[in-house]
C-alpha cells in the first residue's frame, strides 16, 4: 500500500511547539522520511519537534526537479515535505512532489501550521475576500515600477488586495519603489517578523508612510496593497 505525503508547515523563526498545534506535532513524530529544501534547516526543526528517534535514523532527502526518489519512497511508506520556512509549496519547493503525488494516486494531507501570507492578511485591515498572492516582483527598477503599477491598476478595478513578498536585503528598495509609484490614499501593510517577539504589522495609506518612512532592513516582511 502506498504511503501518505504530509505537506509541513515550518516554523517563521520560532520554537516549533509554539507556532505548530499539537496534533502536527505528534503526526510529524511517527514519520520516518522526509523530503526538505534544506537538510540542515530540516534536522533543526525536526530536533525541535522532539522527534523520538536519532537524527541518523531518519531518511531525509533534498528536493530537486527530479521527484522521483520521493515518489518511490512514497509507493511504500509515508512521507514528510518540509520547506525552510512556512509553507511548501507556496513561494517554496514541493510543488513539483505533491503534483507526482496526485498523478500517482497517493493521498496528499496538509498539516496545520503558520502561513505568513495568510497571518499578514488577517492582521492587515485590507479586503480579504478578493486578493491574490503575486510572489515576488521583478528586481530590475523599470520593470518593478511597471509591475507596481500593474498591481495598483488591478487592485483598485477588482477591489482586491494584492500580496507580495521580496528577498529580505532588497525590502527597503521595493518598499521606495512603492512609495514612488503608487497614489497617496492607496493602502499599504507591512507585516515583519511574523509570529517573532520583533513581530510588527502595520497599515498605512502611501501619503501616510511617506510622512514617516520605516526601514524595514533585512526582517522578512509580507507587503499588503490595496488601492481605492
């Protein structure tokens, strides 16, 4: 019989025991295989889980553009995907595994865990019943302006809010992007540190950060726009 692939929300920079709902916990436990985006990463998160056996006992393998180790590991057992950080799959390795899976027939469950998406867009104040997740922008300046505004036109005409996300050395390169671009009445979250002691979520219009500008620095943040 084929195993399950457990889709495992990682930590955002905590204690596993914090951000993860004892249930994950205890099903991450009686796993024995994992496929990860980064073994170190993986071995200290799964230390932090407390799993009940030696790291050395564990199967852990790299995800790479051939799945097919994890698929045959997966006609026979279960098996754990693990990103570094939040979700796999979204803005993260997996996706590639989990579509084997279906094309396989072997069962697919996501675990409870922290979304950092998600968490910015419950803390945001913006429209959550119309957004859509843009992953990152483009790094060259002309092209990211255009982008920009491309999502302020969407944004206003849809009503819906726009979510984005940059590699955290260029956050205050984008975040003057935007406050170049955009129009001063529309709405923008930054949400850094998630689920952290440092977390800090906080909307403004653009007229308004302009007034007070934040550096954000190198904390990864989930940028929220919504244009009105």
């Amino acid at each position: 019989m084929p195993g399950t692939l457990y889709v495992i929300p990682s930590t955002l920079g905590g204690r596993a025991a914090e951000a993860l709902p004892g249930s994950s916990l205890d099903l991450i436990r009686t796993l024995k295989c994992f496929a990860v985006e980064n073994a170190k990463s993986a071995r200290a998160f799964l230390n932090d889980v407390g799993m009940p056996c030696p790291m050395q006992d564990l199967n852990i393998s790299t995800l790479g553009d051939d799945v097919s180790p994890q698929v045959k590991i997966l006609k026979v057992t279960s098996l754990g995907l693990l990103s570094e950080a939040g979700c796999p799959a979204i803005a993260d390795p997996g996706a590639g595994l989990v579509e084997a899976a279906h094309r396989e027939g072997i069962k697919v469950v996501p675990l409870v865990g922290p979304s950092s998406i998600v968490l910015a867009l419950m803390a945001s104040g913006l429209e959550g019943q119309r957004f859509a997740f843009c992953g990152y922008l483009p790094r060259e300046a002309a092209a990211r302006t255009r982008r920009i505004a491309e999502l302020e036109r969407r944004s206003r005409k849809e009503a819906e809010t726009q979510i984005f996300i940059e590699t955290p050395y260029r956050n205050d390169a984008l975040l003057g992007a935007l406050l170049a671009s955009c129009n001063s009445e529309t709405l923008l979250c930054l949400a850094s540190d998630l689920t952290l002691d440092s977390e800090q979520v906080k909307t403004r219009t653009i007229g308004q950060w302009r007034g007070g500008r934040p550096v954000i620095g190198k904390r990864p943040t989930v940028f929220l726009l919504l244009a009105r």
